[in-house]
C-alpha cells in the first residue's frame, strides 16, 4: 500500500470517528472525565427545549420534580421551568473524552500497515469498529426526555437529587466562579 493510501485510510478513519459522535450539549471543560464524575457534587448540564428543538433554557441541573425541572440561571439563582413549557430536554452528565478515541482509531489504522496484504482487511474493520466504539462512547453520558416523558428519570443527575432544599442559600455558588469580562 503507497504511502497516499495509507493518509486516506487514516483520514477515514478520524472522519467516521468524528461523524459517528453524538453531540455533547455542555460548554467546552464543562464536564468532568468519567473517571471523577461520581465525585462531582454538582448536576449535569441540561438544555431544555421546546417547539421545533429551539433551546428554551440551559444550565446545571439542581432538581426535579414530577412537573418541574430547576437549573441554575446565568444570575447563579435557581430558575424553576414546569415541564408543559416544554417539550423536553437533553442532559450530559460526564465528558465522554471522544477525541481520544478518533485518535487510537486513526492510529491503530495507521498501525495496520505492519499486516502486510492483510491490510486490505485489518484497516476497514479497525476504522469501523473504532468508529462504533467512538460513537457508542460519545453517546454514552447522554439522556434525553422526550415530549410526555418523565422528568424525574432526570433526578439521579441533579445536584439536589432528592429535590431542592428549603434553606437553600441565594445566590448559588456555582461549579466554576464567573470570570470577569
């Protein structure tokens, strides 16, 4: 296999790896790595959204209830959306760190050369399988509830699991201070 070859079989390789990803709907470093996500004390990113996936409001998310979502506004003040204002929403809970996953695949394609003219079959299968692998795991810290859905599959993700407490303090620290502009 020239040289060429192998670029095209490696960019197809990053490309699938990247196509194949569900996006993530939480602001860049944002979330942490799965690895620390259980230690985390504050709630996933939620983007709730209504008509035709217009996003209504987004934010962390610090509570549920059977008709309610709560998530922390812009103001660091908790911010109460009832569940008929939308139509559902989109919750991320850990970074699912994709970008290494594009590079193995690439890379393990890359690899193959090593297997000679066994190559023609070693790289297709590496890419597609790095490639389902990569989309799996981008999708992985993903929920969604849809129109009708229940909101309270979204609690075990909120910062206040159980629901927000009474002697909650105003203004809510939030995960990262506000950086001056």
């Amino acid at each position: 296999m020239r040289h060429g070859e192998l670029r095209h079989w490696s960019g197809l390789a990053l490309l699938l790896g990247t196509i194949t990803c569900t996006p993530n709907p939480a602001p860049s470093g944002w979330l942490s790595p799965p690895q620390v996500e259980a230690a985390d004390p504050y709630g996933a990113w939620i983007v709730v959204w209504g008509a035709k996936q217009r996003e209504i409001r987004s934010g962390e998310l610090l509570a549920v209830t059977r008709d309610s979502v709560f998530l922390l506004s812009d103001l660091n003040v908790p911010e109460g959306i009832a569940a008929g204002d939308s139509l559902g929403a989109t919750l991320a809970f850990y970074d699912p760190q994709t970008g290494s996953l594009s590079a193995w695949t690439a890379l393990g394609t890359i690899g193959t050369i090593s297997n000679g003219l066994f190559l023609i079959f070693t790289g297709p299968i590496f890419i597609i399988t790095g490639s389902v692998a990569t989309g799996h795991q981008s999708s992985a810290p993903i929920v969604t509830v849809g129109p009708g859905g229940d909101w309270r599959a979204l609690a075990p993700y909120a910062r206040f699991p159980g629901g927000l407490p009474g002697d909650l303090p105003i203004p809510l620290p939030p995960k990262f201070p506000r950086r001056a502009p």
